[in-house]
C-alpha cells in the first residue's frame, strides 16, 4: 500500500500539485487521471522519489519514503518496478541485456539462472525467444512495452509505476498491455499505480481512480462509478470522445425515463461496490 | 547568476560519483566499455593529426630557419619539443573534446531525454557513479595514453617529412632528437593531459546529464560541452604553463 499524504510541489512560481491526499491499495490497479498538465506525471514522479515534493510525505508500507536517506531510499527503491511511456530501453543493449540488467545489477545468480528468469518473464508478457537479441530500435511500440514491462517485474517489485502505458498504441494493442497490467497487478498482488488519460483503460482497469485537475485531487472512485459520477470536471474529461458523449446521452435518456433502463446499472452499481463510497461527487463551484 | 548555479551543480555532480558501487563488476564492464569507446574509438583520428602536425612543424621549422649559422638538426630538437610540449597534449585533446566531448554529451543526453537515466535511478542506482564515473576514469586513463602515442607519432611524422622533403637527412634528425633532451617536458605534458582528459570528460559529462528538453537541446549540449571544453582546456593550458615551466 502507498499513502500519499498532503503532497505538494512547485516549481519556481508555478505550483504543478496543491495539498493531493490518496491511498493506493494493494493488489489493484490505482489510476491517477486527468488532463495533459494537471499535475499526474508530477505526483507519479513525487512518489517514485525522482521529485522531491515541497510538502507532504509518501508512505511505502507505512514507511515514509520522503524522510528517508540515500541508501534507505535505495532500498525502497530495489522494490519499484516503473514503466516508463517511452519505455526508456537501454539503447546499446538488446532485449536479453536490458531485462536482465536489473539482475546484474543487484544479484548473484549464475547466468544461467538470469537466463531463466529473463525467459520467464518475456513469456509473461507474452514476447517469444526469438526477441532476446533484438535491440530496441527493432521493435515495434507495443513489444517495446512489454520489454519494458519484463524489466520493470523481474526483481519481483512489491509496487509497479506505468507512465501513460498506452500512449502512442493502438486500441488493440493497448487493451493487451492494459490486461497485462491487470493480469500482473492480481498475480504478484502489488501496487500498481498507472498514470494515463485514456478512457479505455480507466474503464478496463482502473480499481480505483484519482482524477487531478490543475494540480488538485477533484475526484476518486472507482471506474463502475466514474460513468455515473455527477462531476462537471471529471464529465468533461470523461466524456470528451463523441461515443462516450453518446453514451453521456443514453445516460441522461435514462435518468429521465425517456428511454428504458434495462441494464440497471446504478442498482448493479450500489450492490457490487458498496465499499469504494469515498468519491466526491460534489459539483464545483466555478 | 547561472555560471555560479552550474558551478554547484557541475560540483555537486562530481560529489555524487564518489559512492559505493551496487555492484563492482557491473562497473569495471562500463569502464572497459568507455576505454574501449574512448581510447580506441579516438585512436585514429589522433594518429592522423599527429603525423600531419608533425610533418608540417618540421616544413615550417625549415622554412623559418634560413640563417646558416643554426645547425640542421635544431630543427628536429624544435619539432621534438613543440609536439611534446604543446601540440600532442593541448591540440590533441581539443580535438578529442570533440570526438569524445561530444560523445560523452549527447549519450548522456539521450539517456536523460529517453528517461533512460530515470529508470537507472528508479532501479536503485546513483547514476552519477555508474554513467559518469566510469567515463571521467576511463578518460584519465586513456588520455595521457593518446597524447604519449601522439607524441611518438608526432616526432615519427616530422621524420618521414624531413626526409621525403630532402630537408635533413635522417640521421641529422635522429641526432638532433637526442640533443638538449629535457625529460620534464615530458612530465608537464603528461600533467597537462591529465588535467585536460579530466576537464574533456566531465564538462560534457556535466552538460548532458543535465539537459532537459528534445532532440535539439542535446545537439545544443553537445555543441556547448565541446566549446567549454576548448576554452577550459587552453585556459588550463596557460594556468599550468605559467606555473610550471620555468621563465
């Protein structure tokens, strides 16, 4: 679990994040959303310890993280896997070299102990071994993705970061890394944190969602109701795309009785999440 | 303001190498690497300008000694010390600021633009050690190895010119290498291209690990570390002069 307390940061004048409180729990996919400069990257960052924030204090298992020195932070930090949106693949080192970099770097095994693990973890992300000696110039965006996704698990991370793991996808590709994420998120129970502003995914994966805007936390819920969340910042967010806008309509058709509500979705809604009653539906004032 | 500002980071920067390694032989396989990138990847461009400087110092010599009075083979005792002294260490380095000044930079600043860097140090590493310290050694080491080659080419290029020239005969030349030999000059060379590898290595180190931006400002970076890098390299140059040859 990673508790984000009273976090802030600016730089110089400019205060990118203002007083962002959440908690994100293990074995889930946490999303933090929002708009391009509304502070996501900032708070990603601030967590993994890449920015120092201003204020506040970031919690990894009741640890505070921000108070700690060099080498305590060192080793938090062996327990972070992160994948990064430009996935950030060593380019003088192929496949094999860069997801077994790691345990180079901080193990003793034999290589072909390594060996196995790497394979281990390529097949994970569903990757053949015919990928091992390629260099990531060779690979396409989404096999660079999962690259370093394998990287990013094969010290067994306790908390895993995604920085706008879709960006730059296409819709297929992009719901096989969002599962993927899911998929690893429940099979090693970590802490996944993913950092996107991609409707699909939110919709796909998002077990619980923060929503920034301008550098402050303006919703949290979960992505059963975000769809039904009365929120005028998060509405426009959300239903920004014309078929969620379509959506929006048979929403409001609903609601009003114009057309039937067959599928019943709030009452599905309040029976199968009771627990996640945390989201701040209040409209703003502005 | 800002030279004060990257003075302390360019300081801070050099503080942060020193740390224990996450793991020794991860790090001795990078320093090999920028040997191997640094010295042998430079060895032939340095050899090439080394022969040509030298052929060209012993022409020149010859053409400014016209007075019957000066022994022929004073020429070879000037090309020896002006290579020793002044083109082997000085003009060699200025132009490795270039081959590997650069380098240096727009690695560096290709890692930090592709969070490359980042994801180091998410993993736990000081990448201050693991990216720069090795290629600051590596430098140290493999510098002063060019410049001794580039003197020995050097001397070896005025050779071949005064001969194939019909300037002096070969061993008038040979002899004035021999005559009033100071091995000092020697010495200072080798402190000045220490002093020159560390500053041709942690300059553009400096400046691409820092960069912040795209493409462009790693070109920007790479093009600043190498002019910087000149300029400190001759400011050196006359500091270290003036204090350590005698007047």
């Amino acid at each position: 679990m990673i508790e984000v307390k009273n976090i802030k940061k600016s730089f110089g004048d400019k205060v990118v994040i203002e007083d962002v409180s959440c908690v994100m729990k293990a074995g889930q996919c946490n999303l933090i959303i929002g708009s391009s400069g509304s502070g996501k990257t900032v708070l990603q960052k601030c967590m993994v310890g890449l920015f120092e924030p201003d204020q506040g204090e970031i919690l990894y298992g009741g640890q505070n993280f921000t108070a700690m020195k060099g080498t305590e932070k060192t080793e938090i930090r062996k327990e972070i896997g992160m994948l990064f949106q430009g996935s950030a693949l060593f380019d003088s080192l192929n496949v094999q070299e860069n997801v077994m970099f790691p345990l180079n770097m901080f193990t003793k095994d034999s290589f072909k102990k390594k060996l196995e693990r790497v394979n281990e973890v390529l097949a994970r992300v569903s990757l053949a071994d015919d990928v091992n000696k390629k260099y990531p110039s060779e690979l396409s965006g989404g096999m660079k993705k999962r690259v370093a996704l394998a990287r990013a698990i094969v010290l067994n991370p306790k908390y895993l970061f995604c920085d706008e793991p879709n960006s730059g996808l296409d819709p297929q590709t992009s719901l096989v890394i969002d599962r993927l994420i899911q998929e690893i998120t429940k099979e090693f129970n970590m802490t996944t944190v993913v950092n996107t502003h991609d409707m699909n995914s939110v919709m796909e994966i998002g077990n619980y969602i923060l929503y920034m805007y301008k550098g402050n936390k303006e919703w949290e819920g979960n992505n059963r109701e975000i769809i039904f969340s009365k929120n005028q910042r998060l509405n426009d967010f959300i239903f920004a795309s014309e078929f969620l806008q379509d959506a929006k309509d048979m929403r409001m058709l609903e609601e009003t009785g114009k057309i039937p509500n067959h599928r019943n979705m709030e009452e599905m809604l309040r029976k199968d999440a009771p627990s996640m009653g945390t989201s701040s539906d209040t409209p703003p004032t502005n | 303001m800002t030279i004060f500002s990257d003075i302390g980071r360019y300081l801070l920067m050099i503080k942060g190498m020193f740390s224990k390694p996450e793991n020794g032989k991860m790090y001795w396989k990078e320093f090999i690497h920028q040997c191997t990138e640094i010295g042998y990847g430079s060895l032939g461009i340095v050899a090439i300008i080394s022969i040509f400087i030298g052929a060209v110092s012993t022409i020149q010599t010859a053409y400014q000694l016209v007075s019957p009075l000066i022994p022929p083979s004073t020429i070879a005792q000037i090309v020896r010390d002006t290579v020793i002294l002044e083109f082997a260490p000085t003009l060699v380095c200025i132009v490795l600021a270039g081959v590997a000044g650069s380098r240096i930079a727009s690695e560096l600043g290709n890692m930090r633009v592709s969070e490359q860097i980042d994801a180091l140090e998410i993993m736990g590493i000081n990448t201050k050690a693991y990216l720069i310290m090795p290629k600051i050694a590596a430098a140290l080491l493999m510098i002063p190895m060019l410049v001794v080659i580039a003197m020995v080419l050097g001397i070896m290029g005025g050779r071949i010119a005064a001969v194939a020239a019909g300037i002096i005969p070969g061993i008038v030349y040979d002899k004035g290498l021999l005559e009033f030999f100071v091995p000092f000059n020697v010495i200072f060379a080798l402190i000045k291209s220490y002093v020159f590898a560390f500053i041709i290595s942690s300059i553009p180190a400096f400046y691409g690990y820092f960069v912040k931006g795209g493409a462009l400002e790693i070109g920007r970076a790479s093009t600043k570390a190498v002019v910087v890098s000149c300029v400190l390299i001759l400011f050196a140059d006359y500091i270290l002069s003036a204090l350590l040859l005698p007047t």
